[in-house]
C-alpha cells in the first residue's frame, strides 16, 4: 500500500507463533522490515491464539484496519484489527 510517500507492507512471520510484521519502501523495491512495529499478539483461548496470517490491509478514516486469518490458516476465524 502507498501511504503518505511510503510503500508499507504487512506480512507475516514464523517464530513461536506466526506474528504480523510491517516493512516499508521509498521506492517499493529496497524495503526496510520493522519486525515490532505492530502491538498485535495471539489472542490466549481465542481464534487467533496459535497464528496471525495472511493479512489485508486497508485505510478507512485514516486509520489503517488489517483483515487477518487465525488459527489453522483462518480455519478458525477471520479476524479484525484497528489501528489505535
């Protein structure tokens, strides 16, 4: 997504658990990856408890809102976050 003369790109990571992660590029090919800049962890007993993946992210009312899939690749649920 381009926003505000960046590219930014949501995607996700295996450590313990496959966490969301955010890079972003002045010219959408050399990229910089900011592996904490999203607060978001596994929910503990709720449909995103073992995973976060496969993201979607759009921009409504300038906040950026990310679609994601939880447990088992979405098997469990597609979940919602807001940006705060």
């Amino acid at each position: 997504v381009k926003q505000d003369g960046f590219w930014r790109m949501w995607f996700s990571s295996k450590g313990d658990c496959y966490a969301p992660r955010y890079a972003e590029s002045e010219d959408g090919i050399n990229w910089t990856r900011y592996d904490d800049a999203i607060d978001l962890l596994p929910s503990p007993g709720g449909p995103d408890e073992e995973m976060v993946c496969y993201s979607a992210v759009i921009e409504h009312d300038g906040r950026n809102i990310m679609f994601y899939n939880g447990n088992g690749y979405g098997q469990n649920g597609i979940c919602l976050a807001v940006e705060e």
